[in-house]
C-alpha cells in the first residue's frame, strides 16, 4: 500500500512537551494481538466470481484446498456479511455464519494431515473490500466499474478465507463480466471464454502462494498497454497521460532486480488505474491497482511525478508479496522496505542529491507525526484495528531504520542480507527478528541493540549541539534532550578549515550529555553534524551566525547545505538573509533552495520580505513553490498584487496553488473575488482549486464564503476540492449552519470527506461536536475515520482544558518576537555602519 494510506490522518498542532494525553497511540478499547492459532491452512483456491455492476453485488462459488494441521471436526473461515448457500466437501455440511466468521460442521474428525476440499456457494452486497463504481446524476462522467481492495481486513467481505497475512495460497479466479468489459486478477491470464452474446469469462491462475489481502478484481472498459510481460490499464480517454505514469517501470524493475539480486517474482506485472480508489495503491500480487489521480498532463509533469507510488507498490512484490509479514505487527517489514526502496530507486535514477533530500523529507515525515500526534514502537501489538499501524512510524521511520541499518553495516552487505532474506522467506512470511537474524548472519555483527533501539524503542534522539573554540581546541557538546533514556549511537561531525581542508570525526554518544575536545591547528571555519544523515535525529544547533553560512555556501552534502539553512532561520541580520537569498538564487540544487526559502520566511523583516520577493525569479519550479509560500507567510497586503501574475500564470499548477493560499493570507477583501475564481479552475488534481480554498479559509466568520465553501464541498464536486472545502469549514463552524452541514458530512459516501469533517470540528474546537464525533468513531464502517474521529476527540476536550487566554498570549508573543527580530536587524546594520 501507498504511503498515501497516512495522508488521512489530520494534523494536531501541538509541540513537544505539550498534551501528553494526545501523544498516546494507544487508543480507549486498543489491546494486544497476536497472531491466530491455526488448526488448518488454506493451500489453494478456486474462484468463480460473476458481479453484477449495476446491482452492486456478487454471485459466487468457491473451492478451498485445505490441509488439517490439528484434529478437528470443524472449519471456522472469515466472513464478513457473505449471504452463504451452500457448503459441502463430497456431501453436503452443515454451516453456521455468526460475527463475521463461518463455522462448517464437517460432521467427523478430520485427523492431522488429511487434505479435504471445501465448495461454498454464497452471494453478497459487499459493503466493503469489494467496490463499485457506476455514473449518477452529480457523475454523469464516471465510467462503471468495480475493484477490490482487501487490506487489512477487507477480503473476507469478497469470500470466505483466513483473512490473516500469515495464510498464503495459490489461486484461480475466473471473473464472468459482460462483453466489451475486462477484468484483471493475480497471475497468468489462462484463456478469455466467450459464454452465450453478452457475456465473456477471464480466467487467472496465480501459482505463487499470496494471503487472502492481495487477491484481486478489477473489472472494467480500459486501454491496455502491453509491453512484453508488462501491461498498463487506463481509462480510454485517458491513454495519452499513460506513458508519463508507467514509462519508468521497466527501468525500476532492472534495478530492483539488480540491487536486491533476485529476480521479479510473478509471471506478469499489470497496473490498473481506477476510480475512487481509496489508497494511492495497492500491491496485489502481480497487479497493482492505482488511483486514477496518478496520471497526469504535460503541465503537471513539470514538478509532479508518479515515480514515487510506481516504484512504492512495485518495491512490494518483492517486499510483502513475495516475503510477508507473519503478522500485522510486522508490517514495517512491507511498508518500511516499500519506502526506502522508493529512495533506492531516486538514488539510482537522479543521484545522491535527490537521494539525501528524499531521505531528509522522509524523516521530516516522521518527525511531524511524532511531534504533533504521538510516537510509539514501530514494532507493538497494542493497537485497536490493524489498519491503525498505517502511520508515518510503519512507513517513513521504518524507511529511515533500513537507511540507519544500510549504513550501519555498509552497502555491500545490506544489499547481500536482503538477497538472503527474500530467498530464504519466499513465498512465505517472516518476522522483524528473522530479519535480524539475517542480517546478523551475513555481517557477523551483533544486531540486538540496533533492532532494540530503533524498532522496539519508541522515539528519537532529539540533540542539541553546541560548538565553541579557545585557542587551539574546537568543543563540541551534544545533549540528548528527548524523554527517556539516552539512545546509543556513532555521530559523525565535520570539521572544515581555511582552503578547503576538512577533517572527519566519529564520536560515540552514549550519554545524555556527551562533551569532546578536538585539538585544531587553526580555526575552525564551519563544522557539520552526520552531514550523511546516517542518524535518524532532530538537530538543533547553537553556532555563530557565520559559521552557519559559510555551511550553507560550501557545505559538500545537501544535508550539510540544508541543515544551515534550517539553523538560520532563528538569525535576523542583514548577513543571515542575504546568505539565504543567495542560495535560493544559486544553490546547485533546488532542495537547498527551498530550504532557505522556508528558512526567509520565518525570519519575518521587512529586509527578508523583500529578499523574497527577488526570489520569485528563481527557475526550478518546487524552489519557486517554496518562495511563493514563504511570502505568504508574511501576511501582508501588498502580496496580493505580487503574487497575482503567478496565480494567473505560472508554468507549474503547485506553484500556482501556493499564490493562491498566499493571496488568502493577505486577508484583503480584493482576494475573494480572485479567489472564488481560482477555486472554480479545473487542472490536475484541481491543485489550484485546492490551494485557493486554502485561502480562503483565511477570511474566517464571512457568511459569502462560508456559504461558498458549503456548496464546494457538497456530493457532485471533484473530491479533492471536496475535501479541502470541508476542513476549511472548521474556520466557519460557529455558523449553526455550517456546524450541522459538517454533522451531515460525518456520513458522506467519501471516506475523506468524513475524516476532514471530523478534522473542522477539531479545529473549531467545539464540544457539541463529541456526541456526533463518538458516533463515527463506533460506527463508521471504515477504521481510519474511527481513529481520525478519536483522535479528534481528544484535540477537543484537550482544548477545553486551556483558556482563551493562551492562545491569545501566544499571538502576543508572536507580534513581540516580530518587533524584536527588526530591531536585532537594525542593531546589526548599525554595527556594520560602525565597523
């Protein structure tokens, strides 16, 4: 699955040290789980599956091999609101269905080892795991379509199974659809049978053992692309963006192959792009299904692309298809390795900058999650619903350990553990400690305290590090100011002398404060901390202003280049803004650029405005992105009139969405206008529809706007201007008609605009919310709106602790904290004057 899974889930702004109530992952009703005992396994099954797309339903019959592990006289399978006709095994059985489960009475005790076939024959209206998609009044356009989607726990709403990662079987599924239609599954397409007129049957044979969670169907009119053992599915009209989605795959699977030493490990590879999907993808085995949002114009592709997702879900037929996780618990060992193999992949094709960023930004990822919502062991069995371990722990820190790990034992040896551990667990599954044992066995190394630390170890070092020199000693202090136990591990430092000399230097922290004298023979020009980031770490650097900009100016490393940036956005001087200036004019690489723009931004002067504004000339479109947004952060009238010519004409759709959240923050009433307009654009994703309803949350309390967004984010709109206007409503729910028309999107048929309209009454922070809030949170249907909806609650009742007051003070603080940094930008012109 996409790490486009965690997307959903709202941002709580908090910081560290605050709510500790909010920072628990752990949920009321969360308890341990443990893998099921199994008194039978599942070896292979056969499928017969004719939906009928207009009725919303299915009509079935299915055959089970099943191998007896332990005596019984009973079969008890998953399955979740299946209407069951009929079971026998030679003769007809008795059944019993009951709390999503289906119990067969096999009438006589089946002893260890025996083998038996189980036929079931059952119908369904499946509420989930199997998804329709036909037109409507409000989407005349859509096309009619279904698709299946079975992780966590969805598959057995499609058919009767051991919905559990740790069942693996081989499958036949034959989809019966009407002439003119296609449908997709896992496997080798065996033959397409022609059955009366109207009707033709595909018939898929997949003979690699998958749990019942990456069994697939889709059905519906598509191009196909074919390219040897690789097929493309796409809407008809929709072809021509085609390429600019799928053309890199043969490239990714070449270097997977080549870095993991272990070849493609299914007969074909087909992605299928569809409607309403409700993931950005899903790795089913030797079919990845997409969403439709994937593919993209020629404007788009300018500072967008699919490479990311494409080379994500490829990266798991490898890691969570071919080798599973034994148990949810476990399924860092999908995710993590998913989304480090999207950096490989970025390593290999656009090199070591783009790959440093990438990591950076991945890490950036978990830190927002375990500053604003919580932080917990990317390993833990506690959890209320599997799909609650779909968070930026499983995916970004669980990519950001493997890139720890790579380093920690060195390219060569990382990538001959990996090709040991797919082909010792293929085809089957596997645990975080057999990946260790692994790893232990190829390096020789002791790997106990690494896993321990990193994977079983809530948190991350937070450091603060100090530098001084008297004479011809350099100091270094590095405190660990995170809660808990110090962490152990090598820090790299860089030292860097007059005429380019630089000495390296490794530490071994172990302490809460850790305190090393470097002996120098001359001063120290600027210093660097892991400029690798081979620690996964939050920094913050107390250094001398000049220092810090002679790192962003000759850093080696983009890592080097962006931590200077990061450190300065706390400076002021003339110095400061003009050393960020110059990076984001002619920094070599764009991340950098971005960086500094960021950094210009909040340092908030008059001088740092303006430095921006000659920003806008710089040419790589995601830097431009970042100076149109950090001019908006200054909130100042005039920015309308600057930003305005971007809004309207921009090369890029993002950078052009950022004007218009930019142009909202000026809080002028000429920006509604401008921005009623821009919200009603059509492009890619509606980007630019997006960004401007961001802007116009900023006029919160007009009743034209709040009025305006209601309509936006009624059934009938292109969803994600749906979503973005729903949680932009949060800024008006004090309007009793907004508050009950957010009430009614508690029930939309879009799981997004759920989770957003829990998020706008968290935002309103209003407590007549809970009732409904407590509703969705026990009855929704889909369990990342539950956990949104707890979560939410917890903001609310949180807020309610606190008086108005502090917030009113912390915007005080806000406005001194401005006055004072044109002050210290005026003391330090007067001392330039001096000098």
């Amino acid at each position: 699955m996409s790490s486009a899974a965690s997307s959903a889930y709202p941002t709580m702004h908090t910081t560290h040290g605050e709510d500790d109530a909010r920072k628990k992952f752990e949920l009321p009703g969360s308890r341990p789980h443990y893998p099921p005992s199994l008194l039978f396994t599942i070896t292979h099954m056969r499928l017969a599956i004719e939906p009928d797309l207009q009725e919303r339903s299915i009509s079935c019959e299915q055959k089970l091999s099943i191998t007896i592990l332990h005596d019984t006289d009973t079969i008890e399978l998953d399955a979740a609101e299946l209407q069951i006709k009929s079971v026998s095994a030679a003769s007809k059985l008795e059944f019993r269905s009951l709390d999503d489960k289906l119990a067969v009475k096999l009438g006589r005790i089946i002893k260890e080892g025996s083998k038996i076939e189980l036929a079931i024959a059952y119908s369904a209206k499946p509420r989930q795991g199997f998804y329709f998609v036909a037109p409507d009044k409000h989407y005349p356009d859509k096309h009619l379509e279904a698709w299946t989607q079975g992780e966590t726990t969805q598959a057995k709403h499609w058919f009767p199974c051991i919905d559990h990662p740790q069942v693996k079987f081989s499958s036949e599924i034959s989809v019966t659809v009407q002439s003119g239609f296609t449908a997709i599954s896992n496997g080798r397409l065996q033959r397409v049978e022609q059955r009366g007129n109207k009707k033709q049957v595909f018939h898929w044979l997949e003979s690699n053992p998958h749990p019942a969670y990456l069994a697939s169907v889709v059905v519906g009119k598509y191009a196909e692309i074919k390219d040897g053992s690789l097929q493309y599915y796409v809407p008809p009209e929709r072809k021509a963006d085609a390429p600019r989605t799928f053309d890199q795959t043969p490239k990714m699977i070449k270097f997977f192959e080549e870095y993991l030493g272990t070849k493609y490990p299914y007969e074909k590879y087909a992605q299928v792009a569809v409607q309403d999907f409700i993931y950005g993808g899903m790795e089913n085995s030797s079919c990845t299904t997409l969403t439709l949002d994937t593919l993209h114009d020629k404007k788009a592709h300018v500072d967008f692309t699919s490479d990311y997702l494409i080379s994500h879900e490829l990266a798991h037929q490898w890691f969570g298809d071919l080798v599973t996780c034994r148990d949810w618990q476990h399924i860092w060992l999908n995710e993590g390795f998913a989304t480090y193999c999207e950096a490989l992949y970025w390593e290999a094709s656009r090199g070591n900058d783009e790959f440093q960023y990438y990591v950076m930004q991945t890490a950036d990822d978990y830190f927002e999650e375990a500053g604003t919502r919580y932080t917990r062991p990317i390993v833990t069995k506690v959890y209320k619903h599997p799909d609650d371990l779909f968070d930026r722990h499983t995916y970004e820190k669980g990519g950001c350990v493997l890139h720890m790990l790579r380093h920690h034992v060195g390219d060569k040896y990382f990538r001959r553990s990996l090709k040991t551990y797919l082909q010792r667990f293929a085809n089957s599954t596997a645990e975080t400690d057999d990946l260790r044992k692994i790893f232990e066995l190829e390096t020789g190394k002791s790997l106990q305290q690494f896993f321990d630390q990193w994977i079983f170890r809530e948190g991350h070092p937070e450091l603060k590090v100090d530098f001084s020199q008297d004479g011809d000693i350099a100091k270094i202090k590095v405190e660990q100011v995170q809660a808990g136990d110090p962490f152990e591990f090598a820090l790299d430092v860089n030292l860097a002398f007059a005429r380019g000399k630089k000495t390296r230097y490794t530490f071994k922290i172990s302490e809460k404060e850790s305190v090393f004298q470097i002996p120098v023979d001359s001063e120290v020009e600027w210093f660097s901390v892991d400029p690798e980031f081979k620690i996964l770490k939050t920094i913050s650097i107390r250094a001398p202003k000049e220092m810090l900009v002679r790192q962003l100016r000759d850093g080696d490393t983009v890592i080097e280049r962006v931590e200077a940036a990061r450190a300065l956005k706390d400076k002021s001087s003339d110095a400061v803004i003009d050393a960020l200036k110059d990076a984001v004019l002619h920094d070599k690489f764009w991340g950098v650029a971005a960086e500094a723009a960021k950094a210009l931004g909040a340092i908030r002067t008059d001088y740092a405005y303006e430095a921006l504004k000659g920003c806008l000339l710089v040419k790589h479109p995601k830097a431009r992105r970042a100076v149109v947004k950090a001019i908006g952060e200054f909130k100042k009238e005039e920015t309308l009139e600057l930003l305005k010519p971007v809004l309207q004409k921009d090369e890029s759709y993002f950078v052009e969405s950022e004007a218009a959240t930019a142009i909202g923050k000026t809080k002028s009433r000429q920006a509604i206008a401008i921005l009623k307009k821009a919200a009603a654009t059509e492009t890619f994703q509606n980007v630019v529809a997006q960004g401007a309803i961001a802007g116009l949350k900023e006029f919160a309390g007009d009743k034209d706007i709040a009025d305006f967004l209601v309509e936006k984010s009624k059934y009938g709109n292109y969803h994600r201007v749906r979503e973005a206007a729903t949680f932009a409503l949060g800024k008006f729910a004090d309007n009793h008609a907004v508050f009950d028309h957010l009430k009614s999107l508690l029930t939309d048929r879009w799981f997004r605009v759920r989770i957003n309209a829990c998020r706008a009454l968290a935002d309103a922070e209003l407590t007549k919310a809970i009732p409904d809030l407590t509703w969705v949170a026990e009855h929704d249907l889909d369990h990342r709106v539950r956990r949104v909806a707890d979560e939410c609650i917890n903001i609310i009742k949180e807020a309610t602790k606190k008086p108005k007051e502090v917030a009113q003070m912390r915007e005080e603080l806000d406005r001194v904290k401005s006055k004072n940094l044109e002050l210290l930008q005026k003391v330090d012109r007067l001392e330039r004057e001096l000098r």
